[in-house]
C-alpha cells in the first residue's frame, strides 16, 4: 500500500520511495538503541504501540473518508510516521526482551521458536495483504480499510505489553529470572529492586563448600 500512496503523492520513481522508508527506518532504529537503557524496554514499548496504532488508524480514516492529493500526502506523511515509531521501538527491543525472558535451560530454543514464528507470521501477512486490499474476483477489496485491522492489532498491542511485559532494565539474566518469581504482574515491575548477587542466593550449602575447597586448592597450587 506504501507505494501507491507515494506515487498518488507525486513521487513516482520507486528508487526514490524505497530509499525514503528505508532511511526513515535505518534513521529512527539508533535513537531506539540508545533508548532502550535509558528509558527501558516496557515505556518504549508502550509508546510504540501507541504511535503506530495511531498512524494506522490516521491512514485508514484519511484513505476512506477523502482522495485528494493532499490527503495522499497525509497518508505517505503518516505512513513514514509509523515506519519510525516501528523502528525506534518495536523493531529492535522484541529481539532484546525475547533474549532476556526467557530461563537459560530453555533461552535457545526458545529464542529459536520466536525467530520462527516472526518470519512465519511476516510471509501470512505478506502472501495475505495483496489479497485483502486488491479489488477484483477472489480479493476482498479493502484498500485503505485494511490499515483498521492493522490499527486493531497495534492497539492490542498497548494491552498486551501492560499486562505481561516485565521491566528489565539494568538487570542481569539472573536478577530477571528472580524477578519473575518475585513480582506477580508486570505493572509491578518497574518497583522492582534487584539484589546485586541474588543468583548466589540459589547455590546450596554443599556447592559452596566444593566451590570453597577447589579455592583452597587453586591457592595451595600457586
């Protein structure tokens, strides 16, 4: 849908409407980078999730309700709006929370399952859009109305992140994990205090003696 809206738009050199989006997302992915420590994983989330529901929203409303070319311009201008919040937030921080949540006995296999569903779920959409949006026999003939359903999804989105993502930044794989065992739901997360070596709490009185006495001997050797 992107494209067209550009080429309505006056910009009908498709070099020129793939280098605009792809600076547009290359561009706003470092400022989210940054972001993720110093405002954390679950507010970036959120805003995101707001941002780009917003911009759909925009898009789908503008697309049905006018066609003019300064309405085309709208819908390129929120378009690129929401390829800006997608990569400042939820382009780069899903790849970061989805390396921290998840325990260490079950973290590759489970990171494996989450990249799989990801490109899953990009070829359904991709193989499903042209069909939604093109009109003719066996289409459904949605055009602009389809970014409603893309809107619904990312404000769904907002919920999904309130209610079961944990805050997790500034903390070790370990902190997190006893974070999960310690805090309930994930809007508590944010009051969470982590102890500086709360892993060590897990090791039984008979590892640390093994661990003490493999000192001793590390000291006698030297």
């Amino acid at each position: 849908m992107e494209p067209h809206f550009f080429q309505s738009a006056g910009i009908k050199n498709e070099f020129l409407i793939s280098l605009a989006t792809n600076i547009v997302n290359v561009g706003m992915t470092i400022p989210g980078v940054i972001a993720i420590e110093l405002v954390g994983r679950r507010n970036l989330l959120l805003v995101g999730a707001a941002g780009m529901s917003f911009s759909q929203f925009i898009v789908a409303i503008v697309g049905v309700a006018a066609n003019s070319h300064a309405a085309n311009q709208v819908l390129v201008a929120f378009s690129c709006i929401f390829i800006a919040f997608f990569a400042a937030t939820w382009g780069p921080i899903c790849w970061v929370v989805v390396g921290e949540i998840f325990p260490l006995r079950t973290r590759a296999k489970s990171v494996a399952m989450s990249a799989a569903s990801n490109w899953l779920w990009n070829w359904a959409i991709a193989y499903a859009t042209p069909y939604m949006v093109d009109s003719g026999k066996g289409n459904a003939n949605l055009g602009s109305k389809v970014f409603f359903i893309w809107g619904g999804f990312n404000f769904l989105c907002f919920f999904f992140t309130y209610f079961t993502i944990y805050e997790t930044k500034g903390m070790t794989l370990e902190q997190i994990d006893a974070m999960y065992e310690h805090v309930d739901h994930a809007w508590k997360s944010k009051s969470y205090v982590p102890k500086e070596h709360e892993f060590r709490g897990e090791i039984s009185p008979h590892s640390s003696t093994k661990a003490e006495g493999v000192s001793e001997v590390e000291d006698a050797s030297v």
